[in-house]
C-alpha cells in the first residue's frame, strides 16, 4: 500500500470517528429520537434518514441508526462530568393518559394554560381565541397557512417572551397562533420539547432541562 494511499485512510478514520464522537442521543422515546450531531440538534424518526443518519428503532432505552453505512446504538447520553444532579438541573414528569397522551399545564408570558406534549408538532401551537384570552398579541406576527381538521387557517408565528413547565423555564420561544378555536387545548411542540431532554420510563414521560 502507497504511503498517501495509507494516510488517506488514517484521516477517513480519524475524521469518521469524531463524527460519532460527535453524536449523542438526549431524548429517546418510542419510533423517535432526538440527537445532538455535530453541534445540530436533530429529531429523527424510524425509517428516515435526514442529515446523513437514519434511524432504524427507537425505545426508551435506546435507539439504532445507520450513519456511514455502519449500525451504531444510542443511548441516552449522560457523562461521568455531568451524572451529578445539580441544583440548576430541572426535571418534570408527566403521567400518560388513557389515550397514550401527556398533557399538563404550561405558562405563556405568566398565564397559566392547559396543553398537550405534541412532537409533531413544530412549534407550541395555540388558538387564536385562546391568545386573546391570555394577551398575547400575534396580529403583527409572520404571517403563514395551517392545516387542521377544519380545513386550512390563517396562523402567525410570533415568539413568547417566556414559557414555562414546572420548574423549567425557556425564554423567547416561538409560537404558532392559529386564527380561530383550533387547537382546544395548546400543543407544546418542538419549539419548547427540543431544549431540553426526553425519555419514557414506565408511562412516564421524562422531561430534564
């Protein structure tokens, strides 16, 4: 073997492995995960590639993706530095219903309103009637379109100044306003979830920021 052949394949080596390095899961549910890679904070769901990652299962234990055509297992990323659960670590809980949803109670700008955990969803996603209600004003809001079971609606994508879920606490957060009574109950969606990490343990959703 060639001398530049043999350093070409060192360098494909070393740059491969600290792209793994660089791949760590911190929120890990059934059907999803949600990874950190290369600095990018990705959610990827089974049978999807995106970013060059495709995600194959995923539990609340684990998750199996297909990067660089080599299968590696995720799990749920806490280092040795980190394990300690310090006082500025904030973690919430939330009991799965009937249905298979989490719902809870969330805060916009200080007013308390119901909501349900939605990682569908892009954004937190609120009603028109509802944003009135507790003040929020999206009338100057980007202006973009909304599918709901109605048909399609005005929305606006404004940002809340403040939100938060028991302890935790995310500021300047974006929210899609929907002009009408859709959704009857606010959708905590990415915007908010993608900050902090998430995990299931025995029909509880895990929430830590």
């Amino acid at each position: 073997m060639s001398y530049s052949k043999a350093l070409w394949l060192i360098c494909a080596w070393f740059f491969t492995l600290n792209a793994w390095s660089d791949l760590q899961a911190v929120g890990l549910m059934n059907g999803m995960a949600i990874v950190e890679y290369n600095g990018q904070r990705l959610v990827l769901r089974e049978g999807v590639e995106q970013s060059g990652i495709e995600l194959l299962s995923a539990d609340s234990q684990e998750a199996v993706v297909l990067i660089n055509g080599r299968k590696e297992v995720l799990k749920l990323g806490i280092s040795v530095a980190s394990g300690y659960k310090g006082p500025s670590q904030e973690v919430v809980r939330l009991s799965r219903a009937q249905n298979g949803h989490y719902f809870t109670e969330i805060k916009i700008n200080g007013k308390t309103v119901p909501s349900l955990v939605d990682t569908g969803a892009t954004n937190l996603a609120i009603s028109g009637t509802l944003a009135k209600k507790i003040g929020l004003n999206f009338a100057n809001g980007k202006k973009s379109r909304s599918s709901t079971a109605a048909g399609i609606v005005r929305s606006y994508v404004i940002r809340a100044n403040k939100v938060q879920l028991g302890g935790i606490t995310k500021y300047n957060v974006p929210v899609n306003v929907l002009e009408g009574d859709f959704p009857e109950i606010p959708l905590l969606g990415m915007s908010f979830l993608n900050q902090l990490q998430m995990r299931e343990e025995n029909g509880m959703l895990i929430l830590t920021d």
